[in-house]
C-alpha cells in the first residue's frame, strides 16, 4: 500500500523590503527636534509639575475662551486625534457610537471635547 499523498506546502514569501523615506527638509528637522525637546521637557518632573499648576490655575471662563479663540483644535481633533487614538464619547452619559460624525455635527455649538 502507498502512503497517500502530501499536500504542497506553500512557500514562504518574504515581505516587502521598506520603502525609503524622504529626507527631511530643514524646516522638519527643526520642528521635529523641537518635538523632543519638548518631550524630554515634559518628563522632567519639575517641569510638569509646573505646567499642571499653570493649567489648574486657569477658571473655567478662560479655558472655554481657549478653545473658542481656536476652531481649529475641534477640527484637528475629530479629524485626527478620533483615528488616531481611543476616545469613548458620552453624550448624557450614554456611549455615542459614531464619534466624529456627532462631534462634526455639533462643531460651531456650544459643544467642548474635553479628555477627563
């Protein structure tokens, strides 16, 4: 008797090699090392400390003042910050879905995105 037959085992294929990046342009460089700059600011405990005592020092007329002087920081919010990390959006304590689209819908109201 014969043994039956093997199945063709496929081959491995190896990935893609990575697609080169661009170099950065003067500008980029500066704004990225500027980046860090602050990154490694912010770790400095003192440095924290002192920014959280700044933000904590600000009422609530003048943050709400912050954000409606900046449109722009509800737009890059829902059209960024909403993909690129994990929000959960409650509207009267229930979980809304669909986050950019009912944030999108209430831009220009009196509507504030706050991260508790």
């Amino acid at each position: 008797a014969r043994a039956p037959a093997r199945p063709a085992t496929a081959t491995a294929v190896p990935p893609a090699p990575p697609t080169q990046q661009r170099v950065l342009t003067t500008d980029e460089c500066r704004a990225r090392d500027a980046v860090v700059a602050l990154q490694q600011a912010l770790a400095d405990a003192a440095i924290a400390a002192a920014v959280d005592r700044t933000l904590k020092s600000a009422g609530a007329v003048d943050t709400w003042r912050y954000y409606d002087d900046r449109p722009e920081l509800a737009r890059y919010t829902i059209e960024r910050e909403l993909a690129r990390n994990t929000f959960v959006v409650t509207e009267d304590g229930v979980e809304v879905t669909d986050a950019a689209a009912r944030l999108g819908a209430l831009e220009g109201d009196d509507a504030y995105l706050l991260r508790l």
